[in-house]
C-alpha cells in the first residue's frame, strides 16, 4: 500500500509497473486456501461432479422463457442503486424509507427533488418505477445475449479464443468493464489465452465472469456439471481462481434450479463445481449455515458484510455470498429475493440479474410479477453489434431450441 501512495495518479507507466511487481509477489504467510486456475486442476478438486438430471419439454419451456425475463427485470431493478461504494446497504435502505419503499418489491422509486446524500445511476430515466419501457442496456444483458450466439454457432467447440474475438468484433470497448476490459486490451496488444486473463489484470477475480454464466445453465438445464465445464471456456478468458470458479458456479446453480425443489437444493448442488477448498466454497458454506442456524435475513446480511465486506464492491466473494442469502430467505417468492438482495448492496444489477434468473426457475413464469416483468414489453436493448432491440422471446424460444437438440 505504501508503494502504491507514493505513485502519483497520472503517472501511467509507474502504475502499470506497480501491477506488474504485484502479480510477481507470493501469498501471504499461512495462507490456507487451495484455489487452482487450469480446468484440470479445479476437476482435482472436486470430489464429485454432480449428475445430470432430465427437465421434460414443458417445464424447459417454461422455466427457460422465465429464466430470461427473471434476469433482465432483476437487472433493470438494481441498475438505480448499482454503484456500492456509494448505495451501501444503510443508503439504500434510508432512501427507501424516504420513498416509502421499505422493502423492495418493485422498482426503485425516483424521488423529485432527490435528497441530498443521494444519487441514482445515470440509467435511472429508464429504469426506476414508472419509467421502465422496455429494458434498459446492460452489460448483464449484453454477455448472455452474446453467449447464446457463440453457443449456436459454435457448441461444446467453445474456447477462450473464440470468445474473445466475438468481444473484439461485437463489443464497444468502452462498454466492457474491469477483468473484461484488461482482456480486451490485452488482446488488442496480441495477447492470447491464459495471458489475456493474467497480464495487467488485477479485477480478475472480481465479478466479470460470474454475470456471464446464467446460459449455459439454461441450454444444460438440469446438467449443472457440463454447464460449469463449458463455463469454463468463457471465464478463463479474463479470469482467474475465484473469478473463473463465479462463473462455474453461476452456470451450475441456474442449471440446477431446473431440477431442485427449492434454492438451498440448487445452491447445494452447484457448490459440487466449486473447489472446496476456496474463498468462495467457504463463503457459500457460511451462509448456508447461517440459514440452517434459523438468524433472520437481516442479520445474516450484517454478518456477510463483516466477513467479505473488505473486498471491492465488484468482487466474486462478497456478491455470491449476497445472492445465496437473498435466494435461501426468499421463501421461493421471486420479488422477495430480488428486492432482498438489491437492498443487500454491492453490485446490485448483476446480483438482480442472476437472482432474477435463479428465483424466476425456480417459480416458473406464472409466478412472476406483472409489475416488473409487462414494462419490459418484451424487448431489451444491447450493446452488442446487431443485437439491439432483441424480442426477450426470441432469446428464450433460441435458447429452448439450443437446449432440446443439444450441444455438437
């Protein structure tokens, strides 16, 4: 830390040069974690991949056609607040308490005139209560839009490459973020995979990959191992250890929300993908316990501030342990779980995206609230070259096509 005050802010190459002697240092004394980045590696881990379950024609339907419209309300509900080292969990709930709004169940309300101390994101004219027409642009939106595309066209033949040229020819650089963003630069300087993820990259294990899972949950719905192995293809092209384990995770807790009877069944299943030796399997596990132990939902929220909140808002551990909380006190009710954890604070678009999209399987569609889900209209905008203004439907019924046929 001393290093890094000593270095004046406009001073690039000292920056760069700090990055470059971090990535060098070895861990801490005692360190006890065993958290391997290869594929093999993570396999060695584990001590049983979890089985594939069939999820019959009907229910695919249904629940993938939920899955998509769950994530992106859940998303366009958190993008007002999305900015945690401003809407911590105190700001968020007081502002709330202003608007008459405590607890969440519906989009954020726009205060006029907004109270001092407050500040929405700038996306709050689409995205707060009354003003949603349609979804708003997002990167929790672009990445699976983009993935059921690279899906298509190129199945269980995915690798990091193929990602990344699909981001260096579809994706505005500036609307790339974090991990994602040191990738794309580093491939824009003729890096290719692992070193894309590794090279002047301290985000990455932050949250990136972890939005980018929920697809390949839903084409091998019910099969949470082969969704986490092709994950995989996806994550490592940016991330490392806990970030590439996020998306792992992502994809094999909404693969198996297909087939549980209830959330702590998913997220007890999908833990099977995690290095049990991790920050993130400790993690998942203490919330767990804390759930089995009969606390409230807010107090295990203060004790996941306690444990994790020292990492960036953005990071894969503290976000995870917010969404596995907001999903086990949600009682299976999606409003429930997606307003629990906007208020829970963090990164609050992507944890209402892939709550959303766990809470919405699990529920099914007619279970899903009109006030969020009608003011979509069945449309989302996206960054993404030539997939602006996509029919929400026409990205599930894809998705269902993809999942019935299967993968090549």
């Amino acid at each position: 830390m001393g290093a890094a005050n000593d270095i004046d802010p406009s001073d690039n190459d000292a920056l760069l040069e700090l990055v470059d002697r971090m990535d060098e240092l070895p861990r801490i004394d005692g360190w006890k974690y065993e958290e391997p980045t290869a594929l093999d590696d993570i396999v060695a881990t584990l001590p049983s991949p979890p089985s594939a379950q069939r999820v019959s024609s009907a229910d695919l339907t249904d629940k993938v056609h939920a899955a998509w419209l769950g994530r992106i309300a859940g998303c366009n509900v958190g993008k007002p607040v999305e900015r945690g080292d401003h809407w911590t969990v105190e700001r968020i709930r007081d502002y709330l308490t202003l608007a008459d709004a405590y607890p969440l169940r519906d989009y954020v309300p726009l205060l006029d005139p907004m109270p001092e101390g407050f500040e929405l994101r700038e996306s709050w004219p689409e995205t707060t209560r009354g003003n949603v027409n349609g979804s708003a642009r997002d990167d929790d939106i672009d990445y699976p839009i983009l993935t059921l595309h690279l899906l298509e066209q190129h199945g269980r033949k995915l690798t990091p490459a193929i990602v990344g040229d699909a981001w260096l020819n579809l994706f505005p650089l500036e609307q790339v973020f974090t991990a994602e963003r040191a990738a794309y630069v580093n491939m824009v300087y003729g890096c290719v995979p692992p070193e894309t993820a590794t090279r002047r990259n301290p985000f990455r294990e932050w949250i990136g990959a972890q939005i980018r899972g929920d697809v390949f949950g839903y084409v091998f719905a019910g099969d949470p191992w082969s969704a986490a192995q092709l994950s995989y293809q996806d994550a490592s092209l940016s991330h490392i250890g806990n970030g590439i384990y996020g998306e792992m995770w992502a994809a094999a807790l909404v693969a198996a929300a297909f087939t549980a009877a209830d959330a702590r069944e998913a997220i007890e299943v999908s833990l099977q993908v995690v290095p049990p030796r991790s920050r993130l399997a400790e993690a998942i596990h203490h919330v767990l316990d804390l759930h089995g132990s009969g606390v409230t939902w807010e107090e295990t929220l203060g004790q996941i501030w306690a444990a994790y909140g020292h990492y960036s808002w953005v990071h894969t551990i503290n976000n995870a342990a917010a969404v596995v909380a907001s999903l086990l006190w949600a009682d299976g009710d999606y409003t429930t779980a997606v307003g629990r954890v906007v208020m829970s604070g963090w990164d609050t678009d992507s944890n209402g995206a892939t709550v959303g999209s766990v809470a919405a399987i699990l529920a099914g569609r007619q279970a899903l609230p009109g006030h969020l889900i009608d003011p979509l209209h069945d449309r989302t905008r996206s960054a993404l070259f030539g997939f602006d203004g996509s029919a929400i439907s026409d990205l599930a019924d894809r998705t269902v096509r993809l999942a019935t046929r299967g993968l090549d």
